[in-house]
C-alpha cells in the first residue's frame, strides 16, 4: 500500500472556496457530479455552507493542507443504518497519482470504526465512470452490478453501478 506522507483529510470550510472552486468549476472533474460545473464563487460558498457544513462526515482530501478533492460518507437510518454511500472527487489535475485511491482506502479503514453501526459501505459510478471503477476495485470494493435507469444526471436518465465493502472484508 503506497503512502502519502504530505496528504491528510480534513473538514473542508468556507474558507476553502477558493480550492474548491478548482475542481468544482472543471467540467471534466464535475461530468459525473450532481453539481456543477460552477461558474461563480458565490455557488461554491453556498455548496460549502448548505451541503458541506452540516454534512456528517464530509472531507476535504488535501496536499500540503490544501484542499485538492474531497470525500464523503453519508449513513442511512431506520432499517437501513447498516448501510451508507461513498462519494469522492478530486481535482482533475491530480488524476492517475493514486489520491483517489488513497483517500477511498483511509475512509474505507476508518469509517467501519468510526460508525459500528454500519456494515456496508456502497459506491454508485456512472457506468462510463471506468477511472472511479477502478479506484474502488483498488480498494477492494465489489462490483454487485449495473442498476438500468438509476439516476437522473443533468437531465439525463442514468445507468449506474454499485459497489460495495462489507464490515468483514478485508482492504487492499
């Protein structure tokens, strides 16, 4: 498993506009994205503030303490709080450098402890998203299959695939 002494993960703030707007105005990053691309900071300072900060596990994956992507968890509840989704993005310029990777496999070591209640941990890709695929197949996430008509993306309706890391599986 390769490290990245100078990478970290932290909370991603309002003050990290600037560092986000980086990835999240890149039409290549945000193709497979629910939001953007952005066009304005003012879009990023309303992200951060309504989707970001009251997230509860959302962080920035950082270079050098600067914010060059991010990830997040989000748990279900009720009869399904075994159960949460994984999303990340990172900028387009740190593409193929294994960041993605790195980020995905310390959630993937944590997020089990962190939440005891959770068992499985889930990622949906766009099915032309074959880069996110292979991070996560990295990782050691399974590829369950192809949900037909999933998702509505832009105004698109979607295929996506799954994939999913159980509790006991072990991280590669």
């Amino acid at each position: 498993m390769e490290e990245f002494s100078d990478l970290s993960l932290r909370p991603l703030c309002i003050s990290d506009v600037d560092d986000f707007m980086v990835w999240a105005s890149d039409e290549k990053v945000t193709q497979f994205c629910s939001y953007g691309p952005y066009t304005t900071k003012q879009q990023g300072i309303d992200y951060i503030t309504n989707k970001v900060e009251p997230h509860p596990w959302f962080m920035a994956i950082c270079l050098n303490n600067k914010p060059i992507g991010a990830v997040s968890v989000s748990k279900n509840s009720g009869d399904e709080i075994c159960r949460g989704e994984l999303g990340y993005v990172v900028g387009s310029e740190y593409w193929g450098k294994g960041i993605a990777t790195w980020a995905v496999r310390k959630v993937a070591n944590t997020i089990f402890k962190e939440w005891p209640e959770l068992e499985r941990l889930e990622a949906l890709t766009e099915v032309e998203n074959v880069g996110s695929q292979k991070v996560l197949e990295k990782v050691g996430f399974v590829r369950e299959g192809v949900l037909r008509k999933y998702w509505i993306l832009k105004g698109t309706t979607r295929d996506a695939v799954i994939f999913s890391l159980l509790s006991t599986d072990p991280v590669l």
